[in-house]
C-alpha cells in the first residue's frame, strides 16, 4: 500500500513539474515545411528564440503528426475561428499571429512584453490574421503540387544519373525489341522500389553522400564514354575491338540480362531515395494515416510514374526514330542493308555520346 502511495505522489509530482515547464514558455511558433508563406517568418522566430532562451517554442506541424495536434489545441484554446486558421501561426501569451506578417517589430514588442511579464494563463482569443497557407498538410497535397514535385525530383543528379544509365543501353542494344524490352524492365524495376519506399517497406538511406557518389560515378563514366564514343565518330575508328567488346560484355553478362536491368534500375533508384521533395515526404506519411490511403495512394503510384517521365519519353523518341529507320532499311537494296545498319547506329550513339557528355559534366560539377 506504501508503495503504491508513493508511485502515484511520484507520478503526481511528475505531472506537476511538467505543466509547470509547459507554462514556462509564452510564446509557440509553428510553421510547415515547403509552407510558403512561412520562409520569411521562420529566420525571424529562430532568431527569437535565440534572443530569448527557453521562452520560444518552435513546432514544425507538417511532418510531425504529434505537432499537428498540438497546433489544432492551441487554435481552439485561443478560439481561432476556422477560416483563420493556417500557417505561420505564433501565439503569444494571450494574442495570435496567423500568417505572414510584414512587421516583425510588432511581434519582437509582443514577445518582449510577455518575456517581461510572464505568461497571463488568459486566452482572450485576440489576434491578427495576414496571408497563410493551409494548417493542415493533407490542404497542402494537390495533384498540381505533386506533379510539380515530381518533375522536379526527376532532375535531381541521382534520377539523372539513372538516365544516363538507360541512355547506356540504347549504345548496346541496336535493335529496337530488345531495347524496349530492356527499357521496361528497367522501369519496373525504378517504379516498384519508389512505390515500396513511399510506403514505408524500405528504409530510408538517410545519408545524402550515397545518391551524391552515385551520380559522381555515373557523371565520370558517362563523361569518358562519351567523349571515346566522339572521338570515334570523327576518327571513324571503334572503340573497340569486337572481340574487346565481346569480353565486356561477357563480364557484365547478368546486368544485360532482363532481370539484371530490373536490378540496375531498383538499386539505382534505391540510392536516389536519400533526397526527395517535402511534398513526396508529405504524401507518405499521409498515406500510413487511417482513413487516408484511399486518396492517397493513387497520388503516390501518378508521382511514381511522373518521376519517370523523362526515361518515358525518350524511349518513345528511340522507339519511333528506331521504327522509321526499319521501315527505310526496308527500301534499301540487300547487299546495302548491312552498311546501312552500321552507320545508322554510329549516327545514333554519336547523339547519345553528346547527351552522355553533357549531363555527366552537369553531375559532375552540380
């Protein structure tokens, strides 16, 4: 029984020095990240904070579902009307500040005087609302912002690199069959590791360094393989011999497989996991919420495939050039095909040889 006594005096006591902590700082920012109209503000309430230790709490309310809620208390203890609602909102002793506010000043005077003063404990429901942007995340997630954020991350330097990769098998396969099929299995491979991701079932490479080594790699490889192939064109001279070829290529026998390609594109893709955009972050941490994978989800798979737009579509752009060129062959006398084929394909890997050069000195010094 003594126990116990003492167990709930302890806990009580516990309850007690944590409310008391609570109550200790007047003033709570809370701001959104990718929240426009938060940019301005944020710099000003860290500095804040700085100023005056201990009596600014700062909350990000976007990412973190347990600050959310907190956000949604303080608007009702403060009787924030629904329509004013959204972010930046600062709350200070007994007023609120919602939105951008164009004068610091005011602010700074107000925290000075509650810092001053101490806390009133009184919510009057006093304040003033300027331009803001939605409280709630799930405001923020729109098919025109996830489209923007997914054109976007397809020209970060790791999606780019991945590019380059599959520009790489347009140089080693001439044959239009095998490289479509190559190009999605490839895909297959890059979509179904960033729907996994967005749900949560990879871990996350949390270390940026990886997708910045990878694309470093790439972007000197592609370099040196463009630059070979150049000089090549001009020299009319192969890089190399058939039968250095034919060791290569029977070196990395597997990854010119199908199942090898799916490989190259999910581990590739799994590196560039390590930087993505707050609203594909947004969207999956809202997707594990109850009551909304339904409206989440198919935001998630259209951000999957937008990602890879760009493969998408110079893949059709190889497919058609690819199918034209088949249907002149088809005019071509027999004993001319051969040669024909020949120069076609030396055309075709001189452009992409550019394209190699340019990107890989993009990745390279990005």
């Amino acid at each position: 029984m003594k126990h116990r006594i003492a167990l709930l005096l302890g806990l009580l006591l516990l309850s007690i020095t944590a409310v008391s902590a609570a109550e200790d700082s007047c003033v709570a920012y809370f701001y959104g990240e990718n929240c426009v109209q938060c940019q301005s503000l944020n710099g000003f309430m860290n500095l804040m904070q700085e100023r005056y230790p201990g009596q600014v709490e700062i909350h990000e309310a976007y990412l973190d579902e347990e600050n959310e809620k907190l956000l949604d208390e303080y608007f009702r203890r403060y009787l924030v009307p629904e329509n004013s609602r959204g972010l930046p909102a600062v709350f200070i002793d007994d007023a609120y500040f919602i939105g951008n506010q164009s004068e610091p000043a005011v602010l700074e005077e107000h925290i000075k005087k509650t810092v001053d003063e101490g806390c009133s404990s009184e919510y009057v429901g006093v304040g003033l609302v300027a331009e803001k942007d939605p409280s709630d995340v799930r405001d923020t997630i729109s098919v025109w912002r996830v489209s923007v954020a997914a054109v976007k991350d397809s020209f970060r330097p790791a999606m780019l690199a991945l590019f380059l990769v599959s520009l790489l098998l347009i140089m080693v396969t001439p044959q239009r069959n095998i490289y479509r099929k190559r190009l999605l299995y490839g895909l297959l491979g890059v979509f179904l590791v960033q729907v996994l991701y967005g749900f949560k079932m990879l871990p996350r490479i949390t270390s940026p360094d990886m997708a910045l080594i990878f694309s470093k790699s790439i972007g000197v490889i592609a370099i040196l393989i463009g630059i070979l192939h150049i000089r090549s064109f001009f020299n009319r001279k192969e890089v190399l011999s058939q039968e250095t070829r034919q060791k290569v290529l029977e070196k990395v026998k597997f990854f010119t497989t199908l199942p090898g390609i799916a490989v190259l594109g999910a581990v590739g893709s799994y590196l560039a996991l390590s930087i993505r955009s707050i609203t594909f972050i947004s969207l999956q941490n809202l997707t594990l919420r109850s009551g909304m994978m339904l409206t989440t989800i198919p935001l998630l798979l259209y951000y999957s495939i937008l990602l890879l737009w760009l493969f998408i579509v110079s893949g059709l752009v190889v497919y058609t050039i690819q199918e034209r060129l088949d249907d002149k062959l088809a005019e071509v006398q027999d004993d001319k095909k051969e040669r024909f084929m020949r120069h076609q394909h030396k055309v075709a890997s001189f452009i992409v040889s550019c394209v190699l050069l340019v990107v890989g000195i993009v990745l390279l010094f990005v």
